[in-house]
C-alpha cells in the first residue's frame, strides 16, 4: 500500500476494511520518513511535530534521564517502538509514543520494546487530540500501563491516568499552566507544569 499525502493523524487505511499485514506495514515504513502506527491492521501516521511539541518532548526527557540514572527503569523518546503484549489480548499493536519508561527490560530488544511500559508520555498535537485522548487512553488502560500522562500545549495542561486496583484508569491529577505534576508509579518525580510550557 503507498502513502498518499494525507492529513496528518489520520488512518492510512480504513479500520477494518483494508487490513494491512505486518510485512507491508514495515515495507511502508521503508518509504516514508513520517511515524506510522500499527493497530491491528489499521495503520496511523502520526502528525509532525511543531517547535513547541520538541522543546516539551525534550525538557521532559531530559527530566526524566537524569531522575532515572542509578535506577532499574530507563527512558526512550521517539521515535521508538513499543510493541503492545499482553498474554489475554490478542492482535498486533505498534505505537511510538513521545515519551515511554520502561523498567522490566527483559523485552528491550535491539530495535525495539515487547511488552507493557510503566508509563507513557503522549503531546497532543491538533490533529491527534481524539486519538491520544480516547483511544490510546483506552488502549494503554486495556494493556496496563500504569501510568499516562497527555500533555496537551495548546491549552498548558497536563493530565495524568493512574491504573487503580481494578485495572482501571483514575485521574490522578489535572494542572493547568502552574503546579507540580507528580508521578504515582514514579515517586518522587514531578514536573513544574508553568516551566514545562514555557516558550
């Protein structure tokens, strides 16, 4: 299937209707430069990212690399895959979030992670609100990664899901533009919200 220049964050194919296989899937891959997303089939490709989006990405990393050195988890940017496993689901899921922990790493591989992460960190862009807010929210929660954090630019928040003794996610905490955002499941990490957005 050849990528057609389409808008941003939407499905390549239509869900359920033009199935992709994993070997096309990485054959597209091969002749774009943009992120593409593998979800049962459907194939996603992510928006690009604006200026802001990279300066947040990166003071998060940051952040987050020098809270985990001498820790047994570790922290991977995008691009990088994370192929969703989970023993009761079945399907193939490959999502490259801006932002991923991972602290059982028996399934880092050279390439790639297998597995379920401890946390997820996505920055909405316009485009991809909808499906970083609903439906990856969804699937991290099915999956269980216990904890998401959706930072959103456009208007200085951040949201953070927490799974509960249910497998459910909760919200664990909402800042807008001020505060301190702090990790459940990384305790002792927090992020000053007003210099997180700060141009």
């Amino acid at each position: 299937m050849k990528i057609e220049s389409g808008k941003e964050g939407d499905f390549v194919n239509v869900p359920g209707k033009q199935a992709v296989s994993l070997e096309e899937f990485y054959r597209m891959r091969e002749t774009t430069d943009r992120v593409l997303e593998y979800i049962d089939g459907a194939v996603l490709m992510s928006p690009s990212p604006s200026t802001q989006h990279q300066r947040i990405s990166g003071r998060l990393h940051v952040q987050l690399f020098h809270f985990l050195e001498g820790k047994p988890c570790e922290v991977f940017h995008a691009p990088f895959d994370i192929e969703l496993k989970n023993e009761r689901i079945e399907g193939k899921k490959i999502v490259v979030p801006d932002l991923t922990v991972i602290c059982d790493r028996s399934g880092l591989t050279d390439t790639k992670f297998v597995g379920v992460p401890t946390l997820i960190m996505e920055i909405l862009s316009p485009s991809n609100q909808a499906y970083d807010l609903v439906f990856k929210l969804n699937l991290y929660m099915q999956y269980g990664v216990y904890e998401y954090w959706i930072v959103n630019p456009m208007h200085r928040v951040v949201q953070i899901y927490s799974l509960n003794d249910n497998g459910q996610y909760e919200q664990a905490g909402v800042w807008k533009e001020t505060g301190m955002a702090c990790s459940r499941v990384l305790d002792g990490f927090f992020v000053d919200v007003e210099q997180l957005f700060r141009p």
